[in-house]
C-alpha cells in the first residue's frame, strides 16, 4: 500500500513533518508512506490555470494523489483555520469537478502545534474541506498541544499521544488494505 503525507506546513523542520515521519515508522513492513515535498510549488488555484498540459507541479500533485492508497495530512493551525498552502493544494485535488483526484480517497488528519489547542480548529476545517471535495475522512485524529514541549528528536515524548499516533496509523492502514482488498 502507498499512503500520501501532505505536510499543511512549508518549513523543513516543521512538528508537522515529524509528525508525518513518526507515522511511517509506524508502517514499516505494512505500507509505504511518500511525503509530497512540493506543496509549494503549487501556482494559487486560478481556473484559469486549468490547461492542457497542467501546469508541472500540479500534473505532480495529481499524479501523487491518484497513485496513492490513501493519505495522511498532517497540518499546524493558521487562525483558527488552515494553511494557505494547505487550502491551495486541496482546491486542486478538488479539480476538474467530473475526475477530482482526491474524490473518494481515504484521508486521515493529524495536527501539531505549539498551542493549546493541538491544531483542533485547522483539522477541523481540512476535514470539512476535503469531505466537501469527496475524500472519505475517517474519524481517527490526533491532536498534539505544546508540540515543542512534547515532540523531541525522539519522537513523541508522551505515551498518550504515541498511542493515539499509532490508533490513526492503524485505522488509516486497516481502511487502506479493506478498500484494496474489496478492488481486487
């Protein structure tokens, strides 16, 4: 199986992205996980842009998508809402209407952040998004507060929070291996 990481932030070392790679550790052996590192390359989602040939970072980004198996977005919180980039890589999975590469896939959402909050209000607005564009959002999240308190470069210092990482890895790769298995 192939699971898509979409980090919603831009910075290299973001807690976002060690989130993401936590995760693949948890799937060794059952699914790989490929983190798209090219979110910023997508142009602002401009119908305009909507030729043929697609713009090459988008034809990527749409390729990424419908190679996967299921995807994995890992995102801080902007304001209450989501990245920018974030937003803009989903109006794209949402386009064309009649053959939307992220349309019917799974997704699983996580969030890291230095608030309170754990990034609860931005995943909440991912999974409204990319419910609206058709993606199956399941239910497992994972809400991680005080990231730079909790995430070191071991990983995920509080065993809570290990275990809901490992729940969401869990139900994204069982959902992933039943949807293969009922294609087959």
């Amino acid at each position: 199986m192939r699971i898509l990481g979409l980090p919603g932030s831009l910075r290299d070392a973001s807690f976002n992205r060690q989130l993401l790679e936590l995760a693949a550790e948890q799937m060794e052996g059952e699914a790989e996980l490929v983190i798209f590192d090219e979110i910023e390359d997508l142009p602002l989602f401009n119908a305009e842009l909507e030729t043929d040939p697609p713009d090459p970072a988008v034809a990527r980004w749409t390729r990424a998508l419908r190679e996967a198996d299921g995807v994995l977005i890992a995102s801080p919180e902007y304001n209450g809402s989501i990245t920018a980039p974030l937003k803009n890589a989903l109006d794209w999975a949402s386009r064309p209407n009649d053959d939307a590469p992220l349309d019917g896939h799974l997704v699983a959402v996580m969030g890291a952040s230095p608030s309170s909050r754990g990034a609860a209000g931005g995943q909440q607005v991912t999974r409204e998004v990319a419910e609206r564009i058709g993606a199956v959002v399941l239910d497992a999240q994972l809400h991680v507060a005080r990231a730079p308190v909790v995430l070191d470069e071991d990983g995920l210092a509080d065993e809570e929070l290990r275990k809901q990482l490992a729940a969401l890895v869990r139900a994204l790769l069982d959902a992933t291996a039943a949807r293969c298995r009922d294609r087959t």
